[in-house]
C-alpha cells in the first residue's frame, strides 16, 4: 500500500452509508470506496482476473466476491482470497479528514 502521494477527496463524511459504496476514478484508475462497519476502505474497481468491475461484488465480512466468476479478495489488504484470480488487488490508504473521506493516490 502506498505511504506517500496526494490525498485527494473522494466523497463527504457520511455521503456513503454503512455497508456502501461508491465508485470514482482517479487519475484514470476506477476506485471503490466501501464503507464496512464504519470504516472507509479503498480498492482498486478492476478484479485482477478479467479487469471487470467488482463494485457490485457481494461484501461479507472484510471480503468482497467479484460478482464474475466468484474470485474473493480481502478488502483490507487486496490479498485473494478465492480463484479464479491469482494476483492481489491495489487498495489504497483512507482517511477523514475535515469531514470529507479521502484516498491516498
Ligand atoms: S472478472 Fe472477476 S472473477 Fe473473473
């Protein structure tokens, strides 16, 4: 995960209700912010199997199933978790600040 760059605001403070999402794109990169337990998480919106989106992929827990072919990935790290996608997927940081959730690109 990266540790330096641009924060840049992706949605206000409570604009995504808990267990949401919202998809943005960065810098032509698709992000999927998503919003579980009250915690912000930002992924990469392009499963690493066939580049399709996973902004509606199921979420249970800290893992969300690409709605595809079924590859899972763990939302906090990016690590697979499940085939048919073999490589980890990006995430980036997250934070609040002045009310507004930003990633880190
Ligand atoms: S595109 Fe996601 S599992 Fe195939």
């Amino acid at each position: 995960m990266k540790t330096e760059g641009t924060w840049i605001d992706v949605a206000l403070d409570g604009e995504i209700p808990n267990l949401g999402r919202k998809t943005i794109n960065i810098e032509g990169t698709p992000v999927l912010i998503l919003r579980v337990d009250n915690i912000y998480y930002a992924i990469e919106d392009r499963c690493t199997h066939e580049d399709r989106p996973l902004n509606e992929g199921y979420i249970e827990g800290n893992t969300i199933t690409c709605p595809f072919h079924g590859a899972q990935f763990c939302i906090k790290t990016g690590e697979v978790k499940a085939p048919p996608a073999f490589v980890d997927l990006p995430i980036f940081p997250v934070r609040v600040y002045n009310q507004k959730v930003q990633v880190l690109i």
